[in-house]
C-alpha cells in the first residue's frame, strides 16, 4: 500500500484542514468579529457599503461589506442584507416582522404622546407597526389639561387611551398630574429624559454620552451649542432635531427605556382587540 494514495502536488492541498469562509447576508443584530482589529459588536446598520458594528460598550465602528469577518468562530463574508419577497425590508424599525397586509381602519384607541419631536420619533420608528394594528398616534402639545382630555376622549372597553407624557419623573408637576387619571381603560407612561432628544443614543451622532446642560439654559440650544451645531434661531433648532432624527433607522438607535414604554403603550391599547389582530 502506497504511503500517499494522493497526488500530493495536486492543487487544492495549501487548503487543506483550513476553514472555508462562507457568505452571509447582513442580519440586524448579527455579532461579528473583525480579527485585525479585534473588534467585536453586533451589526446595526447598513449604508453605501459599509457595516456599522456596536460593541456592548454602544461604541460604534464601520467597516466594508465583504469577506474578512468572524461569526460564531467560523470566517465568513457578510453580503447586502437580503430583501423581503415584495422588494421591502424584511423588519420594521421597531424590529417587528414586516408583513405584506396594509394599514387597518383605525381602531377606537388611541395614543397621545406629548411633545411634537417625541411624536415625531414615536412614528419613525414605530409607525409601521401602528398602522398595521390600526392604532392612531396623535400630537400633545402639553398635559396640563390631562384629566379634561381623558373627559373629553370618553374612555372605555374597546376605546382605551394611552398618553406618553415627556419626562415623567416622581416629585415632578407632571406625575402629580397623572396621579389624577384613574381610569382602568387610560393608562399613562412616560420617559426619563429632559428632553426626547437625548432618547437617541450618543454613539449616533458621534458622542460617547450626551453633555451636560447647566439649569436655567434651554435644552436643546445648549445641546446644539456643544455639539457645534448653529442655535441662534429656532430654525437652527429645528435643523438640528431633523440631522438627529435623520440618525435614527431603527430601534437599536435608542435608549432601551423608551422602547419600553412604548411598546407597553402599544400592548395596552391594542388588547380589547388581540384576536382580530395578525401575528
């Protein structure tokens, strides 16, 4: 018997015991592996060739689409993320399944989310999936009128309301307007953040956190101001708002504690009608 039953200078043998790397198409959420660097994030978004990487620290890096990574110890090439059948995302940006049904008549519920920016992102993000359950999201320019509009609204089985209230802290003129609303079919949450602006995360727009604006100064101009951006007008402001908001493509560009809230919103408002909804 023959020591080398095989061709030994036949091609292929440099190969030989060593890993084959495979192609993947980009998934949300996927952890990779650069080796040369070393960095090791899960992929949240996917832009003119490029995979943006975050690490458990929210630090963020971009690198081209293509062969060069590791997932799950194994080399693989990670290509453009893969389409839906009909040509559209295969996930809204709240991470829910796209489906292919449309909009639903609007079902009695409601949600009032107070603040026109918060009711601007609440749409971005979650719009999709608000339209295909039917729920209507309508702008609160304030609550100090709260319980005279929970009057008005009429709540009851199969009408309920749901109120994101702008930061929504204990000891706050805002809770003890809240504590007001005792209806079971109301239900009134809200966030942390001085302002909805800071709901997005920092690594979004290049930050490593959000700066400190001293009491006593406008929010958002102070925030403009330390991010070099122009404030001198409420057009700059309004600028400044749209170049964040242009940021945000999907969930994982937020602080996990809105989320929360509004998809407890969401969950409330929809639950006379669970079983006329589609998975």
């Amino acid at each position: 018997m023959s020591r080398y039953p095989k061709d030994v200078l036949a091609p292929g043998w440099q190969k030989a015991g060593k890993p084959t790397t495979t192609e993947l198409p980009a998934e949300f959420g996927m952890v990779l592996e650069d080796p040369t660097s070393g960095f090791v994030g899960a992929l949240v978004r996917v832009e003119n060739g490029l995979l943006v990487l975050e690490d458990r620290r929210g630090k963020r890096r971009s690198f081209p689409l293509g062969p060069g990574f590791w997932l799950d110890g194994r080399p693989v090439a990670i290509t453009a993320p893969k389409r839906a059948a009909n040509g559209g995302p295969t996930h809204t940006a709240s991470g829910s399944r796209a489906t292919r049904t449309t909009a639903k008549v609007a079902l009695p519920s409601r949600i009032y989310v107070e603040g026109r920016h918060d009711a601007e992102l609440v749409e971005k993000v979650w719009g999709d999936d608000l339209r295909h359950v039917g729920v209507v999201v309508e702008y609160l320019g304030g609550i100090d009128d709260l319980p005279a509009i929970v009057t008005e609204f009429a709540p009851q089985q199969g009408r309920r309301l749901g109120v994101l209230v702008d930061h929504l802290v204990p000891g706050s003129k805002e809770s003890r307007i809240v504590q007001q609303v005792t209806s079971p079919w109301v239900m009134v949450t809200g966030h942390r953040f001085i302002d909805i602006w800071t709901a997005v995360k920092p690594s979004v727009v290049g930050l490593k956190q959000w700066p400190e604006i001293p009491k006593g100064q406008d929010y958002k101009t102070g925030i403009c101001r330390a991010l070099g951006w122009p404030a001198r007008t409420q057009a700059d402001i309004a600028n400044a708002w749209r170049r964040i908001r242009s940021q945000v493509t999907s969930w994982r560009d937020l602080d996990p504690a809105l989320m929360t809230e509004v998809e407890k919103l969401i969950d409330f408002v929809t639950a006379d009608h669970a079983d006329t909804l589609e998975p």
